[in-house]
C-alpha cells in the first residue's frame, strides 16, 4: 500500500478540494468520511476512486473490506486526514467515491411514489429527509434549482448511507416536473395556505410530494403546477413545521395509507 507524506500531493490536495461544491460537481466526486458511512458505501456497492486511510490501522482496514482491494488505498498520517475531511474528528478513514447518476425517465415508469424538494438550502434537512426516504420506501428524490448539493459531506453524514440507496435527480425544473404529469403522476403540495388535511389525501398511486425550502415554502413556479395542496394540522402556536420533520410526517401518512 502507497503511503503519501505531505499535503502537497496532487491527490491529498484534489481529495481536500471535494469540500468545495463546485469541485465536487466538475469532478463528479465526492468524500465518504468515516468508518461508518464507509463501510456502508461499501455495503450499497458505492463507486470509489480511491481510499485514505489512517496509517496506523491500514492493514486491519484493507482487511475488513477485502472487497474493495482493487481500489486504491493510501496510508496517510492521521493529520492528513483531518486535512482532506469537513469534520473535526474524522475516524480514521476517507473515500474518494464517485457520484451516482440516476436518470428521470425510469423513476418515472415506475408509477410509485416520490418526493420534489424546492428550493431546499438546509443540509442537515436535506440529509435527514433522504434517510426518511429511505427508511419508508420512497422511489426515489428530485431536486429543484436552489437545492443545496447532495453530496455535501454535511448531508452525506446526515443521511446515514442514504446518498448510496436513495435515487437522487439533481436539476429539475418546474417544467421537466409537470411533465410527470403525462406519466399520470398527481402533484401534491405541502403547504399552509389550504384547508385541507393531510389525513384526507389520497396517496395512492403515482404521487410525487412536493416541500418548499425552509424560508419561502414552494415557490409559485412549482405550486401552478400541483394538482392540489394539503396541511399538517398544528395545535399550538407554533406556525409551522421544520421541512424535514413536516416531509416525515407525510412520507409516512402517504406510507401507511400505500400498505409499505
């Protein structure tokens, strides 16, 4: 196994360089920090380009994940790690994977059931909004313009794994989603603006739900499009719901009523 000294290599500076959302989106790369998401990566089948890890437990890494021998390994000091890592206390190590592609056309033949985000900037709402997907069934996510980056190393440790099992469409527009409508998809959005419950929505069927960002709800653009819009009931004066919690709150709703 290659061992490299000094943050001046062209790899360790390339890795540390995914931190940024513009390298990562020209490069198509990402980073999988920690032994946990790692070893679900692994797990999910997740592409990697290469691998450092913690020189002092190289050997018992390279080990546990005989499977991913055929990909570059590289021994590092543990301040190399930390250098190329977003997080303060990194484990020991991180993967240079490749992002996966999904394409909308066969999410839409599926007839099943899933989620657009508009315009959500948050990452930790996003991550723990693809983990829900995942946790209920969800087919897959697409995400609007304004969308904060998926594979932001904040929402990839946030989904817990999900960015390797949840299919993610980056890039769509309000446009290229009304469209889905010719696949017989019903639009629904979530919305405080309608006296209508989310009990009395029918989710069956090809549904795709629609959550605003966090500061402005849906945009007009997106909700000329819905087929109609629901709330959560509140029983307090709180006057709404964080987006993650309100898209686990249907997610679920829509789940329970689709027999998942």
């Amino acid at each position: 196994m290659k061992e490299i000294k000094s943050r001046d290599n062209h790899k360790i500076r390339e890795a540390a360089r995914l931190k940024d959302g513009k390298y990562r989106q020209r490069e198509q790369l990402f980073l999988i920090e920690g032994r946990t998401l790692f070893a679900e990566a692994v797990q999910r089948g997740q592409e990697f380009l290469r691998i450092f890890v913690d020189k002092d437990r190289a050997e018992q890494y390279l080990d546990e994940y005989r499977k991913s021998r055929t990909v570059e390994w590289i021994k590092v000091d543990p301040a190399l790690i930390k250098y190329i890592c977003d997080t303060q206390t990194p484990q020991g190590i991180v993967a240079v994977a490749r992002i996966p592609q999904w394409d909308l056309k066969p999410l839409m033949q599926e007839s099943g059931l899933l989620i657009y985000l508009d315009g959500l900037a948050d990452p930790g709402n996003m991550g723990t909004i693809l983990r829900t997907a995942w946790a209920f069934g969800v087919s897959g996510v697409m995400l609007g313009p304004g969308c904060v980056d998926p594979f932001n190393p904040k929402v990839v440790r946030s989904s817990m794994g999900a960015v390797f099992a949840v299919p993610i469409v980056l890039d769509v527009s309000p446009e290229t989603l009304a469209q889905s409508k010719k696949s017989g998809y019903r639009l629904l959005a979530s919305s405080l603006n309608t006296d209508l419950n989310i009990s009395e929505v029918d989710f069956s069927g090809a549904v795709i739900i629609i959550i605003g960002s966090e500061a402005r709800g849906i945009s007009s653009k997106v909700l000329k499009f819905c087929d109609s819009s629901f709330k959560i009931p509140i029983f307090t004066a709180v006057d709404s719901l964080n987006a993650a919690v309100a898209c686990g709150i249907i997610i679920w709703e829509a789940g329970k009523q689709r027999g998942n």
